[in-house]
C-alpha cells in the first residue's frame, strides 16, 4: 500500500469487512524506508538469522542490529493497527477454517525470493549457496510459524491466508539471477529442489497458501505439486500457451488470483469499467471449456501487483473496483 501511516492503511484495507467478496490483509508500507520494505520485512521474520542494509541491499549479520530491530518495529505497528481495525472479524464474512469468521491474508517473501535478494557475507546471493538455501527456509518457515502463531492471538476470530511472494521464482528456475559482479549468472535451481523446499514452507500453515508472482512464465504445475491453494499472477501476462496448465490447475481445485486491475495510475488504470475487467477472464474460461458457475468459486479478482506506487486515492478506488470487478464476474459469468 502506499504511504506510510499504518493505521490509515489499516482502515482502508479492513473497511469493507461486511462487504461480500472483500478480502481484508495485513498491509505493506514500503515508503517508510528500509525494513518496510518487501525483502526487508520478510528478513526481520526470520528465526535467528539477522540482517543489515548495505549499499548493495541486505546482507546477513551475526547478530541483530538496528536494521533487524527496524524492520521488527515497522512489523510491530502494522500488526497493532490491523488488530486494532479487525475486531469486528470474528463471525463476519464466513470462509470456515480457523475461527469460521472472514479471511485475513498476509504476505511475506517467499523462499526462493528471499534466497536471491539476500547477500552472505561476502556479498553474493545466498542463492549460490546451496546449504545457505537449506538454512534460510528452514529460518524462514520457524518465523513464518511465529509470526501466523501472533496473529492468531491478535486476530482470534480470522481465517488466516498466507500469501509468500516470489516474483524472483522463475529467474531462479531459468537460471538468470546475476552475480554480484552482472557478469554471469548463478546456476538455475533443479526444479525438484525449488518444489521441496516450498513444500516445507507451505507446511508451516494449516490454512489456505497462495504463491503470488507478477513476473511472466509462473511455473504454475511446480506450484500445484509443492501444495499451493491460489496461484496469483498478472492476468495480462498470460497466453494460449498458459491454458492447459491453467485449466489442470483449477479443475485440480487451485484457485486464481486473477491480477487484471491496474496497479498504478500510469498503467491505464481509468476503472470505469468493472465488467471490462474481468473480460479476459471470461474468455480464458471459454478456452478452458469450464462451466461458468466455477468463476464465482474459483477466481479472485486482485490487482496486478501491490499498489505501493499508487496514490493512497487511486489504491483505495482499485481495491473497490476490484470487489465490484468480481461481483460483475458472478453475476455475469458468460
């Protein structure tokens, strides 16, 4: 989200929990500067294993420094100002699960992600380290443990949605992640790998998970074998070619997060049309041949990517149109 107020960011995400087809999540408010920042939130997550800011971006210490605390404190008041603005979830919205009460979805880096945007020591990915990987997800999954343990207790009557971010996953599988140097690359992962280690991390919650990437080429089979309940990616970055293992996926229960609403003022976003928005998907499933009645039940209408660039006006206007994006989509599913 943009700015840098956490409770507006709260009220404006949680505003609509009567609101059919709302769903309300824990907020990203990068603008503050470093560790709000999507890598650095996530590292301030992890079980003991610490980071700090160099120029080149963020490094892993031997020990928590005023970087780690930052980012820890950031996360402290996002998570004060959603429970503050959540009281009202329990019974509301259904969705079963948890608490039987509405859906709260909350996003951090995802393994592979994190692997590549995190520096050793010597200032190389930890993504060339095949043992840092191991330790790093292993971390990653205690913290994530923690972190949906702490938001059961703050938001008793939620059913919790754990969205890891890997906009990172398909360079790591191409094997175009650079070195440090932007000479070579660093080899691309073996995919059996990549698919265990989700696995493992995906296992830490026993709610729903969606992996979300905005980068073309979403591996989506590899994300359905790892366990992911949603897949979340930019609508507009799909093709024909994408249709066959699309339509597995959600025949096979997975559920779309549909990104077709512009994340931005400058990528068009007029929202004049809700109907129009959800065109593509309309004919996505007519390729498919899937009966109509599976788009109210398998397809959520989200932005393209996070709305952090954005004016908070335009973000609050796409968070609607995407509500009524999706109404239009059950309403009228031919």
């Amino acid at each position: 989200m943009p700015g840098t107020d956490a409770r507006e960011a709260a009220k404006t995400v949680t505003g609509s929990l009567e609101t059919p087809g709302h769903l309300p999540y824990l907020p990203e408010l990068p603008a503050r500067g470093p560790g709000a920042d999507m890598l650095g939130r996530t590292a301030g997550m992890l079980a003991e294993l610490y980071v700090h800011l160099e120029p080149s971006g963020w490094r892993i210490s031997d020990r928590p420094g005023r970087d780690t605390r930052r980012a820890r404190a950031w996360l402290g008041e996002d998570l004060d100002a959603i429970e503050e603005f959540t009281q009202e979830m329990a019974g509301v919205g259904g969705g079963g699960g948890e608490g039987g009460g509405a859906c709260l979805k909350v996003s951090a880096v995802g393994p592979w992600t994190l692997a590549a945007g995190l520096e050793r020591r010597n200032g190389e990915a930890m993504l060339g380290d095949p043992g840092a990987c191991r330790d790093l997800a292993a971390s990653l999954a205690e913290g994530l443990r923690e972190h949906l343990a702490g938001l059961r207790r703050r938001v008793p009557g939620a059913t919790l949605v754990l969205q890891l971010d890997e906009p990172s996953l398909t360079a790591v599988l191409q094997g175009s992640v650079r070195t440090a140097s932007g000479y070579r690359a660093h080899p691309a992962v073996d995919r059996a790998v990549v698919e265990g280690t989700l696995r493992e991390v995906f296992a830490v919650h026993d709610g729903p998970v969606v992996v979300h990437s905005c980068a073309p080429g979403v591996p989506v089979a590899l994300l359905r074998r790892a366990g992911a309940d949603g897949i979340s990616l930019d609508a507009a970055l799909l093709t024909e070619r994408d249709d066959e293992v699309i339509g597995e996926a959600v025949e096979g229960g997975v559920t779309l997060f549909a990104g077709v609403v512009p994340s931005t003022e400058s990528e068009g976003g007029a929202l004049s049309d809700p109907a129009g928005s959800v065109g593509g998907v309309r004919s996505l499933w007519r390729r498919l041949g899937l009966s109509p009645g599976l788009l109210a039940e398998s397809v959520v209408v989200t932005p393209t990517c996070g709305l952090a660039g954005a004016s908070p006006a335009y973000a609050r206007r796409a968070l609607a149109h995407c509500v009524q994006a999706a109404r239009s989509l059950a309403d009228n599913p031919q």
